[in-house]
C-alpha cells in the first residue's frame, strides 16, 4: 500500500475510492474508543474535518496530555514517527499528528475494503 504524502492526496484518494465515509466512521469510532467527546457527521467536508481534527489535538496536548496518548495508542500511529516531529511549535506539532492518525485511519479503512 502507497500512502499518500499530503491531507489533499489521502482525500482524494479516499474519495476516488468512495471510502470518505467510512474514513470519517473510522475516525469517530477511535475517538469515542479514546472518551474523546469529537463526532464528525459523515457529510462533513474535508477542509472541515482537517481543521477540528487539528484544534482537537491542539487542545489534546495543551490541556489533557494523558488523553492525548491514549489517543495516539488506540489509533495506532506510529512511536516512532510522533517522536521524529519537531515538538517546539505546539500548533505545528498539531498539524503532523493529524495528519499521522488520519494516514493511520486511512490504512485501515483501506485494507478493510481490500480484504
């Protein structure tokens, strides 16, 4: 499996596969997993999907740190890779670990549909 390199490409693919939905799906139910109160309609847009999922890890790492973990554990997003971001700008910090549990949700939301 390829993933894709940037939130536009793992949109796009998710869509040219119309398996958008199911990513959302896919990302609620981790969250709820995690007792983080974030329920994304399936309808949502993209450009709003990424930006909450942004703020909601913003305030993750400000305020609930141990939830923020927990988090990270339950999607399964790669130690390794969280440890390689650069922690000092929080905001940016953000951004990638959104992008890393959304390519985590993506791949298995994709091998599901494969398999």
């Amino acid at each position: 499996m390829h993933l894709p390199t940037t939130f536009n490409g793992l949109i796009e693919e998710a869509n040219e596969l119309k398996l958008y939905k199911s990513l959302v799906r896919q990302i609620n139910k981790d969250f709820l997993l995690a007792n983080i109160n974030l329920d994304f309609h399936e309808e949502i847009l993209p450009s709003s999907l990424k930006l909450l999922l942004q703020e909601t890890i913003y305030k993750l790492i400000q305020e609930k740190f141990t939830e923020y973990l927990n988090l990270l554990y339950i999607v399964d997003v790669s130690e390794k890779q969280v440890k390689e971001l650069d922690g000092e700008d929080i905001l940016k910090l953000s951004e990638e670990v959104s992008f890393l549990i959304l390519k985590r949700e993506w791949q298995k939301v994709w091998l599901r549909s494969k398999y």
